[in-house]
C-alpha cells in the first residue's frame, strides 16, 4: 500500500539508501536535510527534497504536513575524532528529534522512528577487547559517549515518553557502525571501515608501505553493511516492538584484523605506524541481535569481508575518477 514518508537527514548515509529503497517500493518520500542539496550523498528527483534546518520548529512543522510515517535519521556526527571533538555540536542534534516529536503530534503522524547509537551503552562494560555483545539493557546505569552518546540516550528516553504520554507510535534502533558505498570515505568524518580502505588503496597507488592507525590496533568494534541496516530498520519500523534495540553485527574483529582483511582484499601489504595521540573511543563494542532476531526475525546477511569487498571497490572508483594524473591523490 502507498504511504507517505518523511526522511529527516536524507542527505546523510542512511537516509540516503533509505529514501531510495522506499521511493523503489512506490511511496511518496519527502526528503530533508540541513545540509546543501549539492552536499547530499544520494538524491533522489522524484522525492520531494527540502534543505533546511530541523533544529527550527517551523521547518519541521513544514516537512511534517500530510506525512503518514517519519524516520528521523537526522544527526551530526561522525567518525570518533569528531564526535569526541565536537561534543556540543552532537548533543544540538536533540532539537531535532525534539520538534520532529512534536509536529508529528500536531500533524497527526502515525509513527515516528529514531536511530539511536550504539555509543549510548554504559562505558564501563566496553573497557576490554572482545568483549561480549552488549545487550539492550546494558545501556544502563547511564555512562554513554559524552556529548553524542548522552544526546542519543535522551532523545530515546523523549520517544518513550512521547509513547507514554501522547500515544505516538515510536521505534528506536540502536545502530553499530554502518559501512557501505555512498557514504563518507574522507574529510574527517569517515568512519574506521571507510579510512582504512581509502589509506589502504592510496598507500598501495603510491607506493607508500605504511599507513597511520588511531591507537594501537587492538580496540575491538562490529560494523554492519548498509544492506543489513535498511532491511533490519524497515523490519523494525513495521514490527510491533517499541523499545530501544540493537541493529548491527555479532561479528567483533579489533582494528589490526579489519586492516588485514582489507590489505586482502587490495592484494597489498601494509604496516602500521599506530598514533597512541589519536582519539580511539572504548576499547571492545559489539552488538547483542537476540532481541531483534526474537522481535522480528532479522539478522546480518553480509560478513565484513563481503561488505569490505564492496565498500572498498566504490571507495577506489571514487578516489580513481577524483584524479587528473595515474597516481592517485596522497593520502594525507
């Protein structure tokens, strides 16, 4: 059946892939994004696209209008050096969830989801590699991500209480790590998975041996392909389970292997010149899928090594077509 979807934060990664499955499957998507519609990383003509910012109540009001469903996708953030280093730029993102609530009350939206982040859950239970897969309870007592962790806990307490109160039909998913093509590979907010393939594949064009490593290697991570994401989220919003749960991967692999994997996968190796200075997060998070499994019967299709495969063919057509000579760009 046709519905009308509102993705706050479509210029974004997900919001991105996520705009271009629905607008697939024959809905009407309305698209928002703070950022300028030549800075989104998928735009779909056939949406009806907005640039503007979500933190103004009246925008929001605006976007909201005849909209049956919203997923909020919409965040600042990025790789862990800026979100440790722009700690109230991520927590602003709180006005966002805060009014796209409260319009979709005054517009009578019939469901609202929130991506939260895997950075809620407490830090004392992350402190060791490898550790087990945090559960959806863990994220209590609260000790999340300063700044960004905090805003994202908040704002899935607001969408509980909005439930609570107001009988808003909400869903929160708590997403580890997504990875994939169409997504940011530099600048600065590139996640791990991304970084390293574009130093892997520029090292190896340039001839250089050696690529830096933020920390020693050994801090442990599970990152989940766009694919699985789109299809666990959509599962989710179409479930009946309304609390806050993991969507991301059991497979936990530290830094140093997801290095070798994708050295592999270039046909190139590589050694590592480890920057103990460098902002390295916690050290050892992966994901608990028993409650998403139970509630809704999804799981992970993509090893990382299938999902590294194809992340780091677009990330090197990308870096190939950037390039005016037959060397690639130096990395920097």
């Amino acid at each position: 059946m046709k519905s009308k979807y509102l993705i706050a934060g479509a210029g974004g990664f997900i919001g991105g892939h996520l705009a271009k499955n629905l607008l697939e499957e024959g809905h009407d998507v309305v698209c928002a994004d703070q950022k300028p519609l030549v800075d989104w990383f998928q735009i779909n003509e056939d949406c009806e696209n907005y640039s503007l910012d979500l933190k103004d109540y009246d925008n929001c009001l605006k976007v909201t209008k005849n909209v049956e469903y919203i997923y909020n996708m919409a965040c600042n953030m990025g790789g862990m050096g800026f979100i440790e280093n722009n700690k109230a730029e991520c927590m602003l993102s709180v006005l966002v969830n805060t009014n796209l609530l409260r319009t979709a009350l005054k517009n009578d939206v019939k469901k609202y989801f929130f991506s939260s982040s895997a950075c809620v859950y407490n830090a004392s239970k992350q402190s060791q590699t490898f550790i087990d897969g945090l559960k959806e309870t863990d994220a209590y007592p609260a000790d999340p991500e300063d700044g960004y962790g905090w805003e994202k806990l908040f704002s899935e307490r607001m969408c509980r209480h909005f439930t609570e109160d107001f009988k808003l039909e909400t869903r929160v998913a708590r997403y580890h790590n997504v990875y994939g093509p169409l997504g940011t590979y530099d600048g600065g907010r590139e996640k791990a998975p991304a970084a390293l393939c574009r130093k892997i594949i520029l090292a190896k064009e340039n001839g250089e041996k050696k690529i830096d490593v933020w920390g020693d290697g050994e801090q442990t991570r599970s990152f989940m392909y766009i694919d699985d994401c789109i299809i666990g989220t959509k599962k989710l919003f179409n479930s009946e389970y309304s609390g806050s749960i993991n969507i991301g991967s059991e497979e936990q692999v530290s830094i140093n292997q997801m290095i070798d994997i994708i050295s592999e996968i270039a046909n190139y190796k590589i050694d590592k010149n480890y920057q103990l200075d460098k902002p390295k997060g916690v050290r050892g998070r992966s994901s608990n899928n028993d409650l998403i499994r139970e509630k809704t019967n999804w799981d992970i299709t993509y090893t990382l090594k299938q999902g590294l495969e194809k992340t780091y063919k677009w990330i090197y057509d990308q870096l190939k077509s950037k390039s005016n000579t037959n060397k690639f760009t130096k990395s920097y």
